[in-house]
C-alpha cells in the first residue's frame, strides 16, 4: 500500500514494514506474532492488516505502534476493506468480521461454509465477500445479515472486483464470471 507518507508492505518474516518512498529506507517495522501474507490496508492512520497467528491488527501509520488487535478463530489471509469507520475482514475460520475502526470492537461477525481468502468489496449498502467453495455472499454492511447467496462452479481463492455494477470473479478452474451485482445473475463466463 502506498501513501504520500510511506508504502507498507508485509512479509512472510512477521514483520510490518514502513518504507520511505524516495529511497526505500525503513521508517519502521512492526512485529506480528505470525507470518503477514495478505496486503494491507491503510484507513484512518493506520495499516490494517491479518496475520497467520489468528490476529487482525491495527498499526499507527505514523509510528509503527500496535493501535489495537482483534483475535480470530484462524488466520486471516485476506486483505481488509474499510467503509466509513468499519473493517470488514475475511478468516480462514469460514467468518466474515465487521470490526471498528477507532478499536476493534465487533460489531458483527458471519459464519460463511468455508473459508474466506478474497478480500470483501462494497457494493450498493452491502459488503460481498467469495468462500473458498465458490460461494458469493451478499451482506448487508451494518447487521452482516445475508442478503444473497451466488455460487459459481468451481473454488474462488483469488480477490473478487467490482466495476460499474458488475461482479468479477475468477475461479480456481480458470473461468472469470461476471454477475450483475443488484441480482446476483450471471452476465457471462470465459475461460481464462
């Protein structure tokens, strides 16, 4: 993730790093109990980022302190996506968390069948996030209740995207679909 200030990267060493954008320096680095594999985000100052240790963390921007974190049942593999002042994370304990931005208080959490490896995106007042099984859940963004079950026919390990109302999702069997986001139909599939 890249910012006027800085760019953050994550490594498989645990380690957060803070790097100066002109020269590659290290501003700062932090210090996960687990290997980071997921990208991070950056909202509100700080760097948002999962761990293997079953950690979601919360990292001043400005200092490389721990701002907060919040413990999972699992893993978290996928990159976090912030709406306002919440945190929507994927597990690989099969939930979805909706988490404060301020300090990492739940605010709701779903169970999914399997695990959740993409990260979740915004569309239209809900939050949709891809299981590992193929399965697209629509949820809605402030109760994280289900508003829509899609499933495409093979496992989704890879980020879902979304542009101009349109879902893009590319299975593990090399389809990429496209889903009208509103319905939940399918536009089209083609073989990648």
């Amino acid at each position: 993730v890249v910012t006027a200030g800085a760019v953050y990267v994550t490594s498989l060493d645990r380690q957060l790093y803070a790097l100066n954008p002109s020269n590659g320096t290290v501003l700062w680095s932090f210090l996960a109990q687990g290997a980071l594999a997921s990208t991070p985000t950056f909202a509100g100052g700080k760097v948002l980022v999962g761990s293997f240790d079953r950690n979601f963390y919360a990292v001043e921007a400005s200092t490389g302190k721990e701002a907060w974190r919040f413990e999972g049942g699992n893993a978290f593999w996928s990159q976090p996506l912030v709406i306002g002042g919440t945190v929507y994370v994927g597990g690989l304990d099969k939930k979805v968390y909706a988490l404060d931005l301020a300090n990492g208080a739940k605010k709701w959490e779903y169970t999914a069948r399997d695990l959740i490896r993409s990260q979740p995106v915004a569309a239209e007042g809900s939050v949709v996030v891809a299981a590992q099984n193929g399965e697209l859940l629509w949820l809605d963004a402030q109760s994280g209740s289900e508003q829509r079950r899609v499933t495409v026919k093979a496992p989704v390990l890879a980020n879902i995207a979304v542009q101009d109302g349109i879902l893009y999702v590319a299975s593990r069997e090399k389809v990429l679909y496209a889903i009208d986001i509103k319905t939940g139909t399918k536009r089209w599939e083609a073989p990648i």
